[in-house]
C-alpha cells in the first residue's frame, strides 16, 4: 500500500509551518506496518524537502498531479476530483493555535466515512 499526503493544510499548518498533531507518529506507525508514505505540494518541492527535513520526517515529495505511481490513498485538505486512488479528507491544520486533529492510522487503512470516492 502506498499512502500519499498533502503538505499545506494536512501535513503542515496553513499559516505557521507546524506540524499537524500526531501526525510524526502516523507517518512513523505506517512505514513500520510496511506501508509506503509520500508527500506532494502545489508549491516548490525543493522549499518543501527543507521544511520537512527540518521537522524531522523525511521521504519523496513530488508536485501534485505529476507523480510517477497511483497511490493507493491520497490524504489532503481539500480533495480535487482528479486525485487518483481513495480519497481521504481531513480538516485543514492551520497553526499551532488552530489545529486539526490527529489523523489516524486505523481510519487511513480503512474504509472510514472520511473517504469520498475513487
């Protein structure tokens, strides 16, 4: 299974950069359960690859709608119809002052009501 996130809003705070609640340990959970976890972004990849690193969580980010594979899930804050695969949304992490709650990985590998076509 390949699970791919969204960077702004789902990942990262809309308007400070900060880490979703949870969501290290999510990343973490998944990849130790064997599943593959990337990230994509509407903005510079490479800006992107630097926050990240600085955050402490590493892997592939690729600008959306150009990745080389269909991921399996796509998690994001605000789902476009042209994502491939199962399309889970969550609600926008906008700060450290206004944040969205944790995502989890039982709802991720599931068939959860936060999923909304395929």
């Amino acid at each position: 299974m390949h699970i791919i996130f969204d960077l702004m809003g789902t990942v990262l705070g809309a308007l400070d950069m900060t880490l979703r609640p949870g969501i290290k340990e999510t990343i973490s959970s998944l990849r130790a359960s064997g599943i593959e976890v990337s990230f994509w972004t509407s903005g510079p990849v490479d800006y992107y690859k630097d926050v990240l690193r600085r955050t402490g969580i590493d892997g592939e980010i690729y600008r959306k709608g150009a990745i080389p594979f269909k991921p399996d899930v796509c998690v994001d804050d605000a789902p476009e119809g042209w994502m491939p695969g199962r399309v889970y949304r969550v609600s926008m992490h906008a700060s450290d002052t206004m944040p969205a709650e944790p995502i989890l990985v039982a709802e991720l590998i599931s068939s959860g009501s936060n999923f909304y076509w395929d």
